[in-house]
C-alpha cells in the first residue's frame, strides 16, 4: 500500500487521506449551501452523525459480499478485521 508517510507502527495512507478530505469538503458544502437557504446548519452535522458510521458499514458489507469466496469463506474472522 501507498503511505503518504509512516512513523513507528503507524502510517498515513492516501486512500484514507482523500476519504476525509472528501469528507470534509462535502460537509462544508452542505453547511454553505444550508446557510444559503437560510437552513439550520447543525442539521449537516446531525446527519453525518448517523450517515459516516451506516456508510462505513455499508462499504464493509459490499466488500465482504464482493470477496466472500476469494477471501472470507476461508477464514470468516477476516470480515471483522478492517485494518
């Protein structure tokens, strides 16, 4: 895998890093958009509150029905490793 850099055990990866930023510019044009309308803006920051976690799993999900017979029909402790 492609680290943006790694210090000790730890590294920071590319995939993860566009994931946030992308996180991020999405809520931010959402708070500008509901500010625009005159909306109340907590309400993006309710919605990514119940929306990041379903989507995680959602993503998790569809890569384990993806390659369920590559990877996890073998070893099915693998489903819970998200590293």
């Amino acid at each position: 895998m492609e680290y943006i850099f790694e210090v000790g055990g730890f590294g920071l990866r590319w995939y993860s890093t566009l994931v946030a930023l992308g996180l991020g510019l999405g809520a931010w044009l959402a708070t500008t958009e509901a500010k625009r309308r005159n909306e109340d803006t907590n309400h993006v920051f309710n919605l990514l509150l119940i929306a990041l976690p379903t989507s995680l799993i959602g993503a998790r999900a569809y890569h384990v029905i993806d390659q369920w017979n590559e990877i996890y029909s073998r070893d099915v402790l693998r489903v819970i490793q998200i590293n």
